[in-house]
C-alpha cells in the first residue's frame, strides 16, 4: 500500500467526537504499516494507543481579520514540514481532524503552502458518520448538520464512511443515505462492515483538478436543500466565461455573509480555448488546468459541482452569467 507518486500522499480523516474515527484511522495505520506511515492527529487518539506520532492543536490564524478562508493551520504548516524534513520519511500521512476541525482550513491549508504543495499530496478527506446518531438528529432538526463543522465536514468530503448503520431500520438507512447524498452527491458513501475492503480510501487523487471529471455523472436537478443549511449542487451554463472575471467572481465569494462556498468542481470553457479548463476550488486556493480529454456534457457548456452553506442556484448561475463573454474560441 506504500504510493509511487513523488509526492508523499496525505489522508485527511473528519468526522464527529464518537463517530468512529480514530478506530478507522487504527484500522488503516495497521494496513499500511507503522513503518510506512505517520500518523498527524489533532485531538487526542481516544483509544490511547499512543500510536500518533505527532499531536498538533487546532491553531488557525486568519492572515486577513474576518476573513474565514484566509485562515492557515500553522501546527499542521509545522508537523507536515518536520516529517517531511526528517531522516526517515514517510510513504504515506494520515491526519485525524478533531470533531470541531475546520476541512476547508486544513485542506487549504496543504495546498496554499508552498513547500507542503511540492512535497505532499491531499490525497482524500474521508468523513466517518455515525448513521444512527446521524438518524436521531434529523429526526429532531430540519438541519441535520446543526453544528457548522459536522456538515461542512461531509460537504468537503471524497468519502463518506458510515457507521452503525446496522442499528437502523430499512427505512431510516435509506434517510441518512439520502441525508448525506444530498449533502454532498459528489461523494462515495461506503457502509462499514467487518469485511470492508479498506484499500478503497487510498490513492483517489481527489483534489487534483482532473479529479473535475466526477461531475459528469451528476445530475442537474433543483435543489432541495434546506435553507441555511450544507448543500452541493450542480449548474450548467453554455456560453463561453472571461477567466480574469471568473477568477474574481470565485474569489468574491469568500466575502458573502450570506453563504459560504466550500467546494467548486467541474470543467469551465473560457474564451480563446478550444478545450475546457478544469476547475478545483477548496478554500481561497483555486487550481485550473487546461485539458483535451473532457467530452461529456453539452459543447462549449460550463459544468459546476458547487457546495456549500446557505446556496441557492440562482446565486451561483448570476455569478457565472456576469463571467459570460461574446468572444469565442
């Protein structure tokens, strides 16, 4: 399980105190191998195992006051540095999130830095769900993410591993499913079992920007979110988008009070390129890569995977519609 990519693959590890997550995160260390692997935890493991190498706190510091995605882990900046720096290097990183952990901050975090964006790559954040305590608060909320983190958490996620689903009903399985889905449709969700093939959670490349390919399977329906509450949505826009404006409406939405944008995925067609550029925004770090390979969807039609807390469609597709240009290809 040890990656042959020069870089030295990171797995982010979320979810909510007693959802499971540190005895998965034990589960992957022994298949991977103590040798092989360094442990980064930011809350203490809550077995006691002692098997962390490295425990950092939850210092965020915001570079610009007010700005929530301005925001860098400078324990996580230190504790990535000293193992990459050290005489016997890791093959793989595994970094436990505590439950009130910010993702976004954290994955901004590995991709802003500029040492850490050469030498490590974010491989996948994976969300750990208790499906039934998931259960009993959606049962009793309209948000079922009433906490900021829990929903932004999943809403960030490549996978969404559930727990306990076994103690729930058909009928009550089916609602979290639908909960988490909805929540975040570009996500796998995987149930946990004993026979859980594990190697699953490893080398998915998720915040590279051709990972932008998953939208395509996504449908663009109106969204039933609830308001106020994390939702991701897909827009699709034909017409041919001014980067410089792009990458200013992007950049703009880390100042709307009203919404917060966690994730924007998918393919974009500027003008003066025949093909699209692949988009991937986590954060203020925004990455887009010119590509030939992408041919599903309309021609010339830009295709976003957006999530986020309190969006509505129609805020996302006047953004983009304000980038619309008459200049073609």
């Amino acid at each position: 399980m040890v990656s042959n990519n020069s870089r030295i693959p990171v797995t982010m590890v979320a979810g909510w105190h007693g959802s499971g997550k540190s005895a998965f995160v034990e589960r992957l260390t022994d298949l991977i191998g103590t040798r092989t692997c360094a442990v980064v935890a930011s809350a203490p493991n809550e077995t006691g195992d002692g098997r962390c190498l490295l425990q950092v706190e939850d210092e965020v510091v915001e570079q610009v006051p007010g700005c929530r995605f301005c925001a860098v882990r400078h324990d996580l900046v230190y504790s990535l540095r000293s193992l990459c720096l050290g005489v016997n290097q890791p093959a793989r990183i595994l970094v436990e999130l505590s439950g009130w952990a910010d993702p976004a901050v954290a994955a901004q975090t590995l991709l802003g830095d500029p040492y850490l964006a050469q030498t490590v790559e974010l491989d996948a954040l994976v969300t750990v769900v208790d499906a039934s305590a998931l259960y009993v608060r959606a049962r009793g909320n309209r948000d079922p993410w009433p906490a900021q983190s829990m929903g932004d958490q999943v809403a960030l996620a490549d996978i969404v591993l559930v727990n306990r689903t076994q103690e729930l009903t058909a009928t009550a399985g089916r609602l979290v499913q639908t909960l988490i889905a909805g929540t975040n449709p570009l996500a796998r969700i995987v149930e946990n079992h004993n026979g859980l093939d594990l190697s699953q959670f490893f080398d998915l490349h998720g915040y590279r920007p051709a990972s932008s390919t998953r939208v395509s399977g996504l449908d663009p329906a109106p969204s039933t979110a609830i308001e106020g509450a994390v939702s991701g949505l897909v827009v699709e826009l034909t017409g041919r988008l001014d980067r410089a404006r792009f990458e200013h409406w992007a950049a703009s939405l880390d100042h709307d009070e009203a919404a917060r944008i966690l994730r924007i995925v998918g393919p974009i067609y500027v003008a003066g390129d025949k093909y699209p550029l692949l988009c991937h925004r986590v954060g203020t770090h925004l990455a887009l890569e010119r590509t030939d390979r992408w041919s599903v969807g309309l021609p010339g039609a830009t295709r976003l995977f957006v999530s986020g807390r309190g969006l509505t469609r129609e805020m996302v597709l006047d953004g983009l519609q304000d980038c619309l240009t008459t200049q073609q290809c």
